[in-house]
C-alpha cells in the first residue's frame, strides 16, 4: 500500500473518530443538562401542565414531524413527566438511553391493509384532521363486525393514531374477525369558552358511525354490527353513546348497531357523583376543570353522564376496566365509580362485567395489551367473541 493511500485511510478514521466523539459528547451534554433540570433533549417534551397517562405530541428533531406518545416519568429527573412513545419506552429513554423516535405510530407486523385518513364528514372550516378515520381490515370479502377506537387524551387532546402506541391491540382484533377504526373527532380547547364541547365530539363520533354504517362494507365490515372501545376521556365517549341514543338518532341510527361497548379506565360515568368522590382528595385540583368541560351545574353535569342513560330499552353489554394507580399514586376512585356504573347498568338489564388492576397504571391498559403482565386481551378477546357470536345487542 503506498504512503498517499496510508494517509487517506489516516485522515478518514481520523474524521469518523472526531464526529463520533463529537456525537457522544453532544448527546452526553444533553442528557447531563436535562438531568441538571434544563430543557429535554429536543426530540421529546416535557409534559409541564399534564398529568401522567395524558397523550401528548413532540416534533421530532430530524424532520420536524409531529409525533405523539404518552406523558410518563422520567428516570433523569425526578417528579418530571416526558413525553415518549412506545418505541421510546422500549429504547429506555426515560432511563437516559436513545431511541429512533416516532416508530410507534406505524403498525409493523400487522397483517391487513390499513386505509388512512378517510374523510367521514365536512371539515366546517375546522382542521381536516378532525374529520378523518383510519380503517385496519383484511380484505373486503366478508361481513365483520366493525370495533371503533375512540382516544382518550383529556378530551383536549390525542389522535386516532394513538390506537397504533400498541400492535397488538390492532392485531388481537383483527384475529378476534372485526375490522377496525380509529376515529378522529373534535376537541375541547384548553380554555374557558371553548368552541367546541364534549357534546360536539360525540356527534362527531355518532357522524362517524353513520359514515361507516355507509362505506364500511367496501372494507369487509358489517354495517349494522358495531363495538365502541375508549380508552380514558375516549372511554368516556364510548360509554356516553352506548347510552344516550339522541347522538345516534341526530345520525338517523339507532342504538340497535351498537352490540358492546369497551372502556379503558375512567370514572366519569357519573360525573357529579364523581366531583363528589373527588373532593378533598388528590384529584381536587381537576374538579374546576371538569365543571369548566361539562358545566358547573348538577343538571349540565348529568347530561354528560352515562349512568343516567341507562334506562335506554337496549341491552347493550359493557366491559369495564379500570387501573389503580394515576398519575403515580394508588387511588380507588375509578374502580368505585366504576363499580357503581356496573351495579347502574345490570339495574337497567345491560350486561356488565367489570375488571380492576390494583397494581396497574392509567396507561397499562392499552400499552400493557397482549404483553403478558396483565391479562387485559384474553378478557377483551372474550368479550368480542361472545357478541360476535350472538349476532344481536346483548349477551
């Protein structure tokens, strides 16, 4: 080898060593000053004003895309919450490690044709975003029953995006023989007079239904055979429109197509018993913000309420879950008012079952799906498969 080519070869390991130096030190730098109480590195944020378990949304550093994951603490800092996505989670980065970002929001590994951003209604001047759904089936022979995602986010924040945090939910209900979508719906805005209230987000989802029950077969689905699964303020959701026929009925559609609703922790079902509940415990401070979503008032609070429709003429099955840890603390309140909503619905000839996991956080419902520490799919998988089976509303 000649002395020019030995040098050439020098000079190159010499650069490839310097920028990799460099690399390690930016990113040691970042990590130091995060832990030092400075701003997160730059592809993740931190959730200042959230709580735990609330989705949140970053741009992600080397393109400037807009990716969403969920607020969870940070093993850097203590008492800080970080937003990260599943595939974050799985990298460590709230341990100090590295990820690839934003992975979590593609589906790997599932086996069906995804339809994405099918547009369900006029956009009215708001953001189109809010008048789109996604669609997992596979293929369009065939007659399945159709499971709505609907996500949580406070009611102010998420996306139908969100059902992808976790493959296996998609998969286990594609197996389980429905086709999926995830809707996306109106928003409450963070402040006091909001355009937009929870009562504009459930005739968006009741608009969407009313798309489906129209379009849905063309992607192997059952017009008329519906399951709503929500998980946090989507449970909410789901919950109200299992109950309160008029979002339907305004759609022309009845309560008929809707054969089993899912509910993925919260304990709004009664809302002013919840205040109630929530007085004088860790969740004081949210009272003033759920009388700013749905009224001060008992009879505003009750419109929201799922446990006062009840005594709809359906008989419409719910499965019900809930987790004892929120926002980092243990607490009994949504296994309680689940509790109640439960004893609510088989009163008025619903078929209920309720499960609740003591040790399991707001998030591990979703995210804990199909992994094998709790056993959230075989309970769901089973509840899917015997309304299938019945072919009608109820158990």
């Amino acid at each position: 080898m000649s002395f020019s080519r030995i040098n050439r070869s020098c000079r190159i390991l010499a650069a490839v060593g310097s920028l990799t130096i460099l690399l390690v030190l930016s990113f040691a730098s970042a990590s130091r000053s995060y832990a030092q109480g400075s701003d997160p590195p730059p592809f993740v944020k931190a959730c200042a004003d959230e709580s735990e378990g609330t989705y949140c949304s970053f741009n992600r550093q080397r393109d400037g895309q807009l990716k969403e994951g969920v607020c969870e603490p940070s093993q850097r800092r203590v008492g800080v919450l970080v937003c990260l996505t599943e595939a974050m989670r799985s990298a460590g980065l709230g341990q100090g490690g590295r990820s690839d970002q934003g992975k979590s929001l593609s589906i790997k590994n599932c086996k069906c044709e995804i339809e994405r951003n099918l547009r369900y209604r006029s956009a009215d001047g708001w953001d189109t975003k809010f008048t789109e759904l996604d669609i997992y089936h596979r293929g369009n022979n065939g007659k399945r029953p159709v499971l709505v995602f609907v996500h949580g986010g406070g009611w102010v924040e998420g996306d139908k995006s969100n059902i992808a945090l976790n493959k296996n939910m998609v998969n286990s209900f594609l197996d389980s023989g429905y086709v999926v979508a995830a809707v996306n719906f109106r928003l409450i805005e963070k402040k006091r007079n909001s355009k937009v209230k929870y009562a504009d987000m459930a005739q968006d989802i009741a608009g969407s239904i009313k798309w489906l029950s129209q379009n849905v077969q063309d992607y192997g689905g059952d017009p008329q055979f519906f399951v709503l699964l929500g998980h946090s303020s989507g449970a909410h959701m789901a919950a109200l429109l299992g109950t309160d026929a008029s979002y339907l009925e305004d759609q022309e559609l009845s309560l008929d197509i809707i054969r089993g609703v899912i509910t993925f922790d919260i304990h709004v079902y009664d809302i002013p018993g919840a205040l109630k509940a929530m007085k004088g415990t860790a969740f004081d401070k949210r009272i003033e913000r759920l009388e700013q979503y749905f009224g001060d008032t008992e009879k505003e609070q009750k419109k929201a309420s799922p446990a006062y429709f009840v005594n709809n003429g359906s008989n419409i099955p719910f499965l019900l879950m809930s987790a004892g840890i929120k926002d980092g603390k243990r607490q009994t309140l949504t296994k309680e008012m689940t509790e109640e909503f439960k004893a609510a619905l088989i009163n008025a000839g619903h078929p209920a079952e309720r499960y609740h996991y003591e040790n399991s956080r707001h998030f591990d419902l979703p995210l804990g799906y199909g992994k094998g520490k709790i056993d959230i799919q075989a309970k769901v998988e089973r509840f899917l498969n015997d309304v299938k089976s019945t072919g009608t509303p109820g158990l």
